[in-house]
C-alpha cells in the first residue's frame, strides 16, 4: 500500500528526484525522522540504488530544519568508505533535485546492497549466538572507523540494515537523524545484538514488525539469557550494558564492544565444534554414517566402497611388510642367493658411491634460482579494500631507496584479522617484469605477509592471486615466488601485524626490493 505524501503518494512506480529514481519496492519506514526506505531504479545509470525520502511539507519550518541537517549529515558520510556501510551517491535538497511538489524534504541516494532484510532474517528465529557476535562485530568495526573520523552514521533503527550474501549485517539507508551521537550508534550495536539474539528490538521507535523487548519494573531491559537460555552470560550482557546508559560497568565504545565480542565469539565457536564434532563421532559410531565437512550421507554402496578400499589397504600394507622382512632376514644371514627377491638399487648419477678408500664429496644444496638486477616501482600506494588510513602519504617511502624512511601502518588494538583481513601496498612497474623475489627490510620481527599479483591498480582482494607468502624477520627477509610470476601490479598484502613495546600491533616496512628472474 502506498504512503500518502505532501502532494502524491509514494507508490511502486512513481518517480523522483526530477524524474531520475523509479521506485521499486519499500523496505521500511523510520518514524523518527518521517524517513521511508525504498529500492529505486537510476533512469540515468540503468542501476538499482537505495533511497532514503524525507517525506513532509516544505511549509512547515521546523520539519525543513531538520531534514536539512539529515542531508548534511548524510553529504559529509559520503566521503567515509567502508564495506560495512554503503556508499551515499548523492544527496538531493528541495531545489537541487527535489521540488516542493513531490512531497519531500530531501533524498538520499546510496548504493543498492544485495542481500535479505535484517527484520525477515530474525521473524524465522533467534540467530546462533556466534554468528551474531560476528555480524555485530564486522557492523562495530565501521561503527569505530566512522567514529575515529568524527561520524555519526545512525544505524538505530533495524530496517536501515541489510544482511549481505556472505553474512555481514551493512548499514544499506544511510542517513544519521539530526540529534543522532556517537553514542547513540554504540547503542545501536547492542540493540542489534540483542534482536539476533531474540527478535526482539530494544531501543524505541523501532519497525512495528518487530516486538519490543521486555522490561523489568526497575525499567531495565530483560536480558537475553532470560528469554532465550542458549544465549552465552557474557553475549548477553555485552547486550544490556551497551544498551543502558545509568550504572556501572556500562560500555560506551564501539572498541570496547569489538574485545568482548571477539573473545566471546571465540569461546561459542569452539563450543560449538566441540559439541558437532562430538555428535558426529556419535552418529558414526551408532548407524556407520559417512561424514563430510558439511552434512552427513547416509549412503550405502558408498560405506561399502569404502570398507573394501579400507580392507585392500590392510592386505596390501601386510604383503609389503612381510616383503621386507624376508629382504632383511637374507641380508643378515649374508645369502648370495636366496628364494626370497632380489633388491636393485640404482644410484642416480649425483649419488654414485665413492671407490673404496676415497671420502664421499659433501652434500650440496640445489643452487638458488638466478635473478636479475632489481627493478623498481613507478609508483606505490596503500591497499585498504573497504577502509582508510594506515598512513597512504608515506607510502612512497617503501620504494625509495633508503633505509631511514619507512612506511608502517596503524596501530590496531587487535592481530588481524579480528578489524580486517588485512593491509599492504600495491606496487606498479612501468613495464610488466617477470618477479621471482621480493626482499623486504622490516622494522620488526613477527609480521606475516603474502604476495599477490593482480589484472590492475585497485583490485577487490579476491581478485588478486597469492603466488608467495613469508615471515618476516627483524631486517631483511627474502621471498620466493613459487614460480616467476608476469604481472605489471603486485601487492605486499600483510595479513599478521608484528606487536610493539607498548602491545599494540603495527608493521613497518623500511624498504622493498624486487627481483626478476635472471
């Protein structure tokens, strides 16, 4: 059914935005801010976006106010980049994009985020607490980069978030209300946590769709653990101490959210194994199963299979040792002819036994593979997928020559890949080389790295191809490819940071040497 607005309806096929955005289907409304949510088509682009209308009378003064401060905060959001929040594409204002007789008081364009609805998802059932300790925790870690950049981006309200394909919850309606804080998204966290873990929603002004969660006549909210008892004690007060603001012990950073959930998602997963890995060893024993890493398969002509395979195995490692042990019986008796087989050993031409009296040559190690003389990058840049920072202004230092001058990244409170996968540098060469080593002088001792290749200079990290990987040591540490790799862009991705004095982790990287083969 469609919404009454100030001069039309907001309906399925209707267009907005000076006759650019064709409305597809809602997704929710938030009646805290008159903000209705809805899938669009771009006329222009021929791509499906995200709209997020404020709906209300541009005679009412009030009203404009507010929605103005919404679209500011929204334009300002748009410079910020993160995989847990989509893109805002444009913001339109009554007079740039929008009239007065549309109905609306602004629009905000984001990009379109594939995936199901957060409300569908929990109207099934409560989600497994550990796996909703890590899709709070991927939404937390763009909860604390917006916020280390001065941004509110105002997830409070669950119809704003979007489930992705591969099980991150993203922020798909961007635009903050205009008295939204920091501290409102850090409840907001424990408001999402709280509804994967009983579908219920904690905050108000929450979708009808949702029930709100229970208080006690203190007007504190029911902890978890008292609706749904699976729920670990630790997940479900990280809950209501993010959610509540008075007493003790209550936690006000999204950083502070991110080390409980770590730890506690940890601890469930490894419950969890534990208990599936029990009951497969159960089944197995019980009805003869036969397992596989995803669902059990209960399949006859394959049990048989592999019992036959099993047995001829036994046989074939019995005929093999009773072989051996006659070889060794007429070795030691000192037979030169005997029923039992004859043994031919044939040396190959680098192990011919020495004659009699002569000392064998010593063992040499296979000659490391020829390289050429080093090649260096036309340019170097920081690789971030989804995020910002790790110093970009210094990355030129890595490639330059010298020693003294470096290039490190952050400092993170946690080893990846707990914030993310990962960071490193994406190097381009004038002219494709063929590389076969690459020599990097660390700073530091305990950093893991991989080099990958890619097609071009800004690549999605799983369109890059690992073709070597290495520890790296306090100084210079050398990197074979496994094989000489042909590329014109190549990425030093560190996936393990070293650590510092202070406990923090970081990795500097003071030079980068590569190698083609010679």
């Amino acid at each position: 059914m469609g919404i009454r607005a100030q001069g039309g309806s907001l309906a399925p096929g209707r267009v907005v935005g000076d006759g650019r955005y064709r409305l597809l289907a809602q997704f929710g409304v938030d009646e805290r801010a008159a903000a209705h949510l809805w899938r669009a088509r771009d006329g222009q682009l021929k791509r499906d976006v995200a709209l997020t209308l404020l709906v209300g009378d541009p005679a009412d003064a009030e009203a404009a106010r507010l929605a103005r401060r919404t679209l500011e905060r929204a334009a300002h959001a748009s410079k910020f980049g993160h995989g847990g929040v989509a893109r805002v594409l444009d913001v339109l204002s009554l007079g740039s994009g929008v009239t007065s007789s549309e109905g609306l008081l602004g629009v905000v364009v984001a990009e379109w985020t594939k995936g199901s609805d957060l409300v569908d998802l929990v109207a099934q059932r409560p989600v497994a607490p550990a796996a909703a300790a890590r899709m709070v925790q991927a939404l937390a870690e763009a909860v604390d980069h917006a916020h280390q950049n001065g941004l509110v981006l105002g997830l409070d309200h669950p119809q704003r978030l979007r489930l992705t394909p591969d099980g991150a919850l993203k922020l798909a309606f961007p635009g903050p209300l205009p008295e939204a804080t920091l501290r409102d998204d850090v409840k907001a966290l424990g408001a999402v946590l709280y509804l994967l873990l009983t579908g219920r929603w904690a905050l108000p002004g929450g979708p009808a769709a949702i029930p709100a969660a229970p208080h006690a006549p203190t007007g504190r909210v029911i902890p978890p653990r008292s609706l749904v008892p699976t729920v670990p004690v630790e997940l479900s007060s990280l809950a209501v101490r993010t959610i509540e603001d008075g007493g003790h012990g209550g936690i006000r950073t999204s950083a502070a959210i991110l080390r409980v959930l770590d730890q506690v998602a940890e601890a469930e997963e490894r419950t969890q194994l534990i208990k599936a890995v029990g009951e497969e060893e159960a089944v197995a024993e019980s009805d003869g199963t036969v397992w596989t890493t995803k669902k059990p398969v209960k399949d006859v002509a394959r049990r048989k299979k592999l019992a036959f395979g099993v047995t001829v195995l036994v046989v074939a490692t019995v005929v093999i040792l009773a072989w051996g042990g006659m070889i060794l019986i007429n070795l030691f008796q000192g037979e030169s002819k005997s029923s039992g087989p004859k043994i031919n050993v044939a040396a190959s031409s680098s192990q011919v036994a020495p004659p009699p009296g002569e000392q064998p040559p010593p063992a040499q190690k296979p000659p490391a593979p020829a390289v050429g003389a080093a090649v260096k990058p036309s340019a170097v840049a920081v690789y971030n997928p989804g995020s910002k920072g790790d110093s970009p202004g210094k990355a030129r230092n890595a490639t330059d020559g010298d020693s003294v001058t470096s290039w490190k990244t952050d400092q993170y409170d946690k080893q990846f890949p707990v914030l993310k996968d990962g960071v490193g540098l994406v190097v381009t060469f004038k002219d494709p080389i063929n590389l076969s080593q690459v020599k990097i002088d660390a700073a530091s001792a305990g950093s893991k790295v991989e080099i990958r290749s890619a097609d071009k200079k800004n690549p999605k990290l799983d369109e890059t191809k690992v073709v070597g990987s290495g520890d790296l040591a306090a100084g210079e540490s050398t990197i074979a490819l496994q094989q000489p790799q042909q590329g014109q862009y190549f990425i030093i991705w560190i996936t393990q940071l070293g650590e510092d004095d202070g406990g923090k982790f970081v990795t500097e990287l003071k030079e980068l040497t590569f190698l083609p083969a010679g």
